[in-house]
C-alpha cells in the first residue's frame, strides 16, 4: 500500500470545513461560493470544479480562487486518502490525487502523488512532486500554517533521494535520467531543494545527483548536467566558501573508497572552477565512513541504497 503519511487528518478536516470569508453583498459571488460549498460537501466533484472555474473568471469572487482550489484539492485528497486506507490499488486513487495537486495549491497532495510515485519506482515524477511540494510550502499565501520542521527536513530529503535514484541506470524505472530542480516562481532562481531556507530550514548537506563511471572519477552525462546545477545555484546564491564531498557505498576497500571519494570531489570542484565559481572551494572524500540518512527505506533495494550512499554533497555552513 502507499504511503499516505503527508495528509495528515487533522489538516485535512480543518481545510474541508474552510469558512470562506464574505466578499461583500455581491448576490452572484456569494450564490456561487454558497453553491460550491454545497457541492463539496455533497461530494459532487465535477459541480464544484464548474463552479471554481466561474470563480477564478469572476472579477469580484477571483480572489477567492485559491481558497476554493484548496478546499476542493483538500476534498479530493481525503477522497484519496480513504481509498488508500482501505488498501485499494492505486489505479483507484491515482486520477484524485493528480486532480488535487493540478492546481499547485496544497502542499499535502504534491507530496502524497510523489510518495505513490516513489513506491512505484517512478523516481523522476516523484522528484518534481517533491519539489512541488517545497515550493508550495514556500508560499505563505499558499501555505499560511507551516508545516513542522520534521516534514519540511523530509520533503527535501525526499525530493534529494529521489533525483539521486533517477539519476543511477540500475534503480530508475525507465533508465538513468537527469531531474532539474524547479524554479522559484518568485525570483527566477533555483527553487526545490535547491532553496536557500524553507520557511527557515535550511538543508546543510544536500545530496547531489552527480555521477560517474563505474569505479572511476569521470562526469557521465548526467553528472556533469548535476554539476551545471550546483554551478547555477552557488552562483545565484554566492557563498562565501563552497564544500563539496565525495561519498561511496561499502562495496569495495576501505582505502581504495577513500581514494575515490577524494578524485570525485576533486573533479567536482575542479569543474566548478573551471566553469566560472569564483567562491573558494574546499574538496574532500570520506568513502563509505558517512551512510545517507534514510528514515523510511521501506521498497528500497539493496542497489538502491548503495545509489543513494554513492554521491557527492554540498555542504553549506
């Protein structure tokens, strides 16, 4: 069964009885606000969706439309969230849970569609469902309760192990592949896991999905793409000093990882260099000495968990 653990009850009622706030003595918005609420609680989807359309058109109830969206995407969730209590396939839920992250508006949804897709090894959606998620909670407007720092640290360890996963040939559903990360609406920059702080928490160690040959220190394809990335990201964020370390899983010495971890820091850093980072860049490997944190392994293979030791981290202070 998926896990459902990002729609949380609790939220999830206090977004299904949302009082929408009055707009004034406007008889047609409030006929329709009136009506759309009727329809949600009577459970008629495609009445309320109607009706959010005419809302999102209405030059007085416009600036209702993203209450109405979240208080539908919140109905389609918790109708998403039953089924995946009772066990259900997924082919029974997937449709609303999609449904409920289309508008972009609840954090929950974009997060609960990406762990489906992460269970389902579809690694590349879950990391765009993950960032999704990071970006929506960024937005106080959006997302005016924050979550807690525990589901936010999780969203970006999520969204980190997910890239990384889709970046290695022999964990990807459909092959290796590259995933960028989003970016921020409001400035254009980086956005995801890339964020500088996240409603005030900031990952000090992201992993990155910078790859190499087997056994070796050179960029693939898609390593050097990873490696644009965190080029674009320090500077747009240009810190004072940038640390990058390498890592590898257990298979293999002790001194011979270590060596390699080093040469695969060294490269990183010696591309940033050479691509334009100003900023002093420190270099080191530590072998398999520092395992990735995983708080929920559950449907990870063996491979998997040696793709996800097998990276290199910026690490920020």
């Amino acid at each position: 069964m998926a896990n459902f653990k990002w729609a949380r009850y609790w939220l999830l009622t206090s977004l299904l009885v949302l009082s929408l706030p009055s707009l004034g003595r406007a008889d047609e918005c409030s006929n329709m606000l009136d009506a759309f609420n009727a329809a949600v609680d009577a459970g008629r989807d495609a009445d309320a969706q109607l009706l959010v359309d005419k809302i999102a058109t209405n030059s007085i109830c416009g600036r209702m439309q993203a209450p109405v969206q979240r208080r539908l995407a919140a109905f389609r969730l918790r109708a998403a969230q039953d089924l995946m209590a009772r066990g259900r396939p997924s082919q029974e839920y997937e449709k609303l849970l999609e449904e409920a992250d289309h508008p972009e508006v609840l954090w929950q949804a974009a997060a609960t569609l990406a762990e489906v897709r992460f269970g389902e090894r579809r690694f590349a959606q879950a990391a765009a469902g993950f960032d999704r998620a990071i970006e929506t909670v960024k937005n106080e407007t959006l997302t005016p309760m924050a979550p807690s720092k525990f589901e936010i640290q999780e969203l970006i360890d999520r969204a980190a192990q997910s890239r990384l996963l889709a970046a290695n040939s022999g964990t990807a559903d459909k092959g290796a592949m590259f995933v960028a990360t989003v970016s921020d609406q409001r400035d254009g920059k980086l956005g995801g896991v890339y964020s500088p702080s996240v409603r005030g928490i900031v990952l000090h160690a992201l992993p990155l999905p910078i790859t190499f040959d087997y056994d070796e220190s050179e960029l693939t394809t898609i390593g050097e793409q990873a490696a644009r990335e965190l080029l674009r990201a320090i500077q747009e964020q240009n810190p004072s000093k940038v640390i990058v370390v390498g890592h590898t899983d257990v298979r293999g010495g002790a001194e011979h990882n270590m060596k390699l971890s080093n040469e695969r820091a060294q490269v990183v850093a010696a591309f940033l260099r050479q691509n334009g980072a100003k900023m002093p860049i420190e270099a080191a490997g530590v072998g398999a000495n520092e395992p990735l944190h995983i708080a929920d392994s559950a449907g990870l293979t063996q491979d998997d968990i040696y793709a996800l030791n097998r990276r290199v981290e910026w690490r920020r202070e």
